[in-house]
C-alpha cells in the first residue's frame, strides 16, 4: 500500500510538473499592429457608472469626466499619438470610462479602456485597472491617480512598435 501511494505521489508532482512546465512555454499572442503603427487616436468619453443614490455621495472629486479629462491630457503630454476630434480622422479609438460601485459592502472602482478599431469597431484591445480602495478621502485620491497612471502605462507598452512586436 506504502509503494502504490508513494508511486501516485511520484505521478502527481511529475503531471503537476509537466502541466506547469507547458503553462510557462505558451507564447505571448502578439498585439494587433495597428496599436503600434497608428498616429492618430480619438478619445471618446465612455463616462462613468456610479451605483449610488445621489451625486453627492460620490467617492472620489473631479465630476463624471474626470477619467476622461486626466486620461487625455495624460495621451496629449505624452505625445506618441495626434489627438484629432473626430473618430472618422482617427487610426484608433481609445474609450475610457469609469465604474464605482459596492460589492458586498466593498467599494470596487476601476477603469476600462477600449481600443477600438474606428474602421470595424472591432475591440482591438482591453485594459481594466483597479482603484485600491482606502478610508480616507486622501488616500482615495492618491489611489485614482496611480491607477490611471497603471492604465496610462500599460498603453505606453503596448503602443510601442518594437515591444509590440515581440509580444
């Protein structure tokens, strides 16, 4: 009995083994080309959802286009794209919207951003970051703005030729 459970112990870690070592070998799926080749981007406004009763009660400042505002002045200062007006003068188009909201009595707050192909409409790519919640007013502030600058980040990888071609 000792050796058929050692030999099924052996078997275990060997296939535990074999199916992370095949887990580690999946390559990167590459970054669609036109998120690293386009010059001109519009920015659209996919606004916010707040699960509260009254406007008053939201947690953090700034009104319903703060997302939106930080994160185009965030693309504009960082310079790699043309910010046109309207989607049809656009290469992409980049949908950033905001959710608030209470789950089982936490606070979950998180950006989306969208990136969109203006010709298809196909989404070309996704990234959702998280808001670390926090108590103080302070805090959930500093939180909102590190994790847009994540967000703001993560474009910067993906938007790079050679970063997105490796991939």
């Amino acid at each position: 009995m000792a050796r058929i459970l050692g030999s099924l112990a052996v078997a275990v870690v060997l296939a535990i083994s074999l199916w992370a070592q095949q887990l580690q070998e999946i390559p990167a799926a590459p970054v669609p080309a036109q998120i690293g080749t386009a010059k001109r981007i519009f920015i659209s406004n996919a606004g916010v959802e707040a699960f509260f009763l009254l406007p008053k009660d939201a947690i953090y400042t700034g009104g319903p286009n703060r997302a939106y505002n930080q994160f185009y002045a965030a693309m504009k200062s960082w310079g790699r794209y043309e910010l046109v007006s309207a989607p049809a003068d656009a290469d992409l188009v980049f949908e950033i919207g905001f959710t608030d909201k209470y789950e089982i009595r936490f606070l979950v707050s998180q950006f989306k951003l969208l990136v969109l192909d203006p010709k298809t409409h196909v989404a070309l790519w996704t990234i959702t970051k998280y808001v670390e919640p926090a108590g103080m007013a302070k805090n959930r502030e500093k939180n909102y703005d590190l994790a847009m600058t994540d967000l703001v980040d993560d474009v910067k990888i993906i938007a790079t030729p050679a970063a997105a071609s490796t991939k």
